[in-house]
C-alpha cells in the first residue's frame, strides 16, 4: 500500500501537524518508503498466532479505589504555558 | 592527578573512596574541569556542577562516618529523558522547551539514593528516535573515537538514541550514564564508542518519570566503562515500582557477584539468521573471536535458529511509531513545554507541534498515526503484533532446548561519520538496529560488549541476549569477553 497527498494531509489532521505542501511531498516519500519496507510482513503465515500484548506474562495490578495523591495544582500547572488559578488556559473553545 | 581521577571505573572509585586515597570533590571537581574541557562533544544539554559539589560534600561526610551507600560519591550524566526534579529535561526535543519537573523519576531516585550525584543531562537523539544522535534539536553529539587511532579528523557519530551516554562514558566526561532501549538505544551506541551497555529484560528497570516513547519496548539501563560498573549501576536502578504497571516484583539479584560466575556448564546459542548479507568480514571474524572466548571459558557452543529475525525490524516500524504516535500525544501546548498561537485551539495544536518536532519526530507520528487509523488497523498493526508473538515464540523454543544465552555481532558496522546518512533513506538509518530490536520485541535482557578494533581502529562489539529476567548469565559471558578481549579508550584530541 503506499499514500497519496491528500492521504498525507489527512493523517497529518489527524496528529495535530501543521504541514506545507512541501512538508507533504516529502513526508509521502518518506512514508511510502517505509511502507513499502514494511510490506515483507505479508510473507509471514500468521494464521491461528494470537497479537501480543505484553511481553511477560502478567495482568494489570489492581489497586483500592481510595485517593493516594493530588491537591498539587501548582506543581500540576506549574510547566503550563499559561494558566489562571489553577487552571489551563486555552483559546476559546465554545462560543 | 585529575585526568586520573576521571578516567577510573565505578568500582575503583568506590575502592579508592573506602580507601581514603582520595575524596568525592576531589573527583567531582576533576569531572567539572573535563567536562569544560570537552564542549566540542556536545555530550551534555545542561550541566549541574553547582549540586554535584554539594552531593560531593555530603558523600565526603558520610565516607567519613562510615556510612556510605552502594553508589557513594559517583559522578553519573542523566539522559535527557530522565526527569529530574527541578533541572532540564526535554528528550532533547524543543516542544518540551522549558520544561523542569517538579517530580523525579523512579530510576534516578534510587540512584541518587543510592549515593549517586548528577553532572548534568545528557544529549540523545529528540524522544529518543534516532541511530547516531543527529535528530537532537540541540545538535550533534560527536563520538570520542576518530578512525586511525584520532588521525582522521573526521567526525563520527556516537551512535543513537543514548549518543550523549556513550560519548559521555567513553570520554571520561562522567563515570556512568543513564540510557534507554527502545530498539537498540543502549547497545547500538555502546557499540560505537567501546563502552558496555544493558538493556535488562522488560519490568526490571521503572519507567515511571521516563518519557515514553514506545511503551511496550522502552528500557531503561546504564552505560558504562567496565562490566562490572554495569552490574553496580543496573543493581541500584533495578527492582519493583508500584508506580510502572509493567513493572515486574521480582528480587533484583547481586549482579556484580555474577560477574564472577564464568561459562562452565552453559550453552551459548549462535543464531544463523544474523548472518546478514553483505556483513563486513571483520564482523563476521569479530564474532568467530567472541565464539572461542566463550568457549575456552567453558561454554558449550550451539548452532541454533531464530527464523522470524528477519521481520523483527519492520513490525518493530510499526508497533513502535503506532506507540509513539499516542504517547506524544500529550504535546499540545497546554501542560508544557513551547505553545505557538493559531487562530483557535486546533489550529494552535497544530502549530505547536509542527514547530516543536523535529523530521524524524513528524516522521514516525505520521506513520504510527496512519497505521492505527481506520481501516488499516488490522492489515498493519494487528499483524505487526502477531509478528511479534512469532519472534518470541523462536526465543523460548530455543531456550526451552537448553539455550542458556544467544551472541551476534552488536551492530553491522563500525561508527559512521556525522552527516554522512543525511542523503540516505530512513530505511538505511534503521538498519542499524538490524541486530538489536528483536531483543525489544520479545521483552529480553541484551547486552553489548566491546571485542576488538575494525580496521579503522574503531571499536566493534559483540551483543549477548538472555532469558527473561536473567541478566546474569549475560554479566557472567560478558566478563569473559572482557577479560579475554581488553578495554578500548579512545585517544584524547578535543
């Protein structure tokens, strides 16, 4: 399978990337290269193998449902570009 | 004195601080002046000389009082990707610009408890995408070793994503490192600048207060100047942390002990398919040579086959942006780091990503973005993940036949020049990992070890992989290789 311009922006939508048109062009080229490197899997008989989904044996711990941390929204918010009063501060979402 | 100083393993350090022969400022302060000395490398982001002097007294007062810790008075250099509280940590990557943490991660904790002190924050390759270090928004990290001996002038890369840690390591610029794994990240430029690296089975070492890359394959491990110092350090990072629900409650054993095992009794198992085409011929001896050390130490030597390594490398190009594309997520410029305004929210999303990431960065969010999209989901991802069942499944039957531990050449080559992959296809930077990444896939303990000098006089080494949770049959071959093989230091021209 390989990817077209439109295809390329599409994804790029899709992962909050501003692109140029040049960016797309040789984002194409390089996406398609490597999809086309990645197309040797289809050699591969995978009929009846189970996907992995961790590589040792385990199941997820559980924990009890009680509060273990928080009231830190200083630290929380202390890294953010910008914020008021604890909170994050973005463009207007809804009119 | 001072050049001495810095040019000491882990565990002269530890000898000679037990020993009075000299104190932790002292060391510290000949660090600082190498680390001065050695600006042309660009092995360190940020340098923290101020608190390493304040860490060097206090270790100064505990060897005194005769309580010292296991890593007392150690100089370490911190990958970029390790948090630290309160000092510079951006993955080598602008869109985190700024940013310092107001928490520390679990890795550095424990070495820091440990009695460990901090020089700085290393360079690597931006999020840790990168085979020779050349993605870092802040450039370039030059490799110690120069062909012929240092009478090239030529620049060669220190390898990548951990390039920072081993040119670092190798340059006397800190006794240890910090590192990462995702696809050969610790061991690919261990390989490059004659420096010992492990990447432990998958769960041993935290990930929490590590920035992700790709979940399900990123290890943290040391860079190190002597298999034994790597023992020390892995020992003190190693071990269970509720924070990681991948991490694995299993007791962290007595690596350094294992240094000392040797191979008496194992089976070491040497796969066919990494018999690569067109591998350089001083591989394929490189690899004859680390045979027969391990036999003469008492190893049984065992032809076996790993059929799937061959697509361990392009479902590692799959599953691994596929992650990264959802852990990188987070950089939206809201919680950290750069925010370039647009003219609503998605539109500022949109710019503060494409102005914070790099090529390689965009590169692998557009792939792993488009093969979790709909529609391709099954074709790429899910076969991608039955790959990797396969190239598991090769490990255990040929541990299940008694297989104790597998070498292969680390990498297919010797370090390469900076800039000279610029006009190469991605594809031919990835192949760098060619003989690392299965050891990702299937959740391993791997390990690279320095063996001998190419023609170049540049060193090559030999990479050991083992059991899940056995890493030390890997200390115990590599100390055989070692000994038998010497230690490799580059010749000082910066």
């Amino acid at each position: 399978m390989s990817v077209d311009t439109v295809t390329v922006k599409r994804v790029a939508r899709l992962a909050r990337i501003a692109v140029t048109d040049d960016e797309a062009e040789q984002l194409k080229s390089s996406l398609n290269g490597i999809l086309a490197f990645v197309e040797q899997l289809n050699e591969v008989d995978v009929d009846g193998v189970e996907p992995m989904t961790s590589v040792q044996p385990m199941r997820l711990r559980r924990r009890k449902d009680e509060v273990s941390d928080g009231f830190m929204a200083d630290k929380v918010t202390g890294n953010a570009p910008e914020t008021e009063d604890g909170f994050f501060l973005v463009p207007k979402v809804v009119e | 004195m001072t050049a001495e100083l810095t040019g000491l393993s882990i565990a002269a350090l530890r000898d000679g601080y037990a020993a009075k022969s000299f104190s932790p400022v002292e060391v510290v302060d000949a660090y600082i002046a190498a680390l001065d000395a050695a600006r042309d490398l660009n092995a360190y982001v940020a340098t923290t000389p101020d608190r390493a002097r304040a860490d060097a007294k206090a270790s100064e007062a505990r060897i005194a009082a005769g309580t010292a810790r296991p890593l007392e008075g150690i100089p370490l250099g911190i990958k970029d990707l390790f948090a630290t509280e309160g000092v510079h940590t951006q993955a080598a990557s602008h869109i985190l610009d700024g940013f310092k943490p107001f928490y520390e991660s679990t890795i550095t904790a424990r070495l820091f408890g440990d009695g460990a002190t901090m020089l700085g924050k290393l360079n690597m390759d931006e999020f840790a995408m990168g085979s020779s270090n050349e993605t870092s928004f802040y450039g370039p990290v030059v490799n110690p070793w120069r062909a012929g001996g240092g009478s090239s002038n030529a620049a060669l890369v220190p390898g990548g994503s951990s390039g920072g840690s081993s040119a670092a390591v190798a340059a006397n610029l800190c006794a240890g490192a910090t590192a990462t794994d995702t696809g050969g990240s610790i061991r690919q430029p261990a390989a490059f600048t004659g420096t010992v690296g492990i990447k432990p089975t998958y769960g041993r070492c935290s990930r929490w207060g590590v920035v992700a890359f790709a979940s399900s394959l990123d290890q943290a491990g040391p860079i190190t100047r002597t298999v034994r110092d790597a023992a020390i350090m892995l020992r003190s990072m190693a071990g269970f942390d509720p924070k990681d629900s991948t991490s694995a409650d299993i007791a962290v054993p007595d690596y350094e002990a294992a240094t000392g095992r040797g191979m008496k009794g194992k089976r070491i198992g040497i796969p066919k398919e990494y018999r690569v085409d067109g591998m350089p011929e001083e591989i394929e001896a490189l690899w004859a040579k680390g045979r027969a050390m391990l036999q003469d130490a008492g190893a049984e030597i065992v032809d076996i086959s790993l059929p799937h390594t061959k697509y361990a490398l392009p479902a590692y190009y799959i599953v691994a942006p596929a992650e990264a594309s959802s852990n990188l997520a987070r950089y939206d410029g809201v919680r950290y780091g750069l925010r370039v305004p647009g003219r609503d929210v998605t539109s500022m999303y949109e710019n503060t990503r494409a102005a914070g990431f790099g090529t390689e960065v965009k590169r692998r969010i557009m792939i792993g973005t488009y093969v979790l999209s709909a529609g391709y989901y099954d074709a790429y991802y899910l076969r991608a993940q039955k790959v990797r069942t396969l190239i598991k499944r090769d490990f255990e039957t040929v541990f299940a036949d008694g297989i104790d531990a597998i070498l292969t050449p680390a990498t297919p080559s010797s370090a390469f020049g900076v800039g000279e992959m610029s006009k190469a296809s991605p594809i031919e930077m990835y192949l760098n990992d060619i003989f690392t990444v299965t050891a990702n896939m299937a959740g391993l303990p791997a390990m690279a070890v320095p063996a001998g000098l190419d023609g170049k006089q540049l060193p090559l080494s030999l990479q050991l992989i083992g059991r899940p949770f056995d890493e030390e049959t890997l200390f115990a071959a590599a100390q055989v290789i070692e000994d038998a093989a010497g230690s490799f230091s580059p010749t000082r021209w910066w």
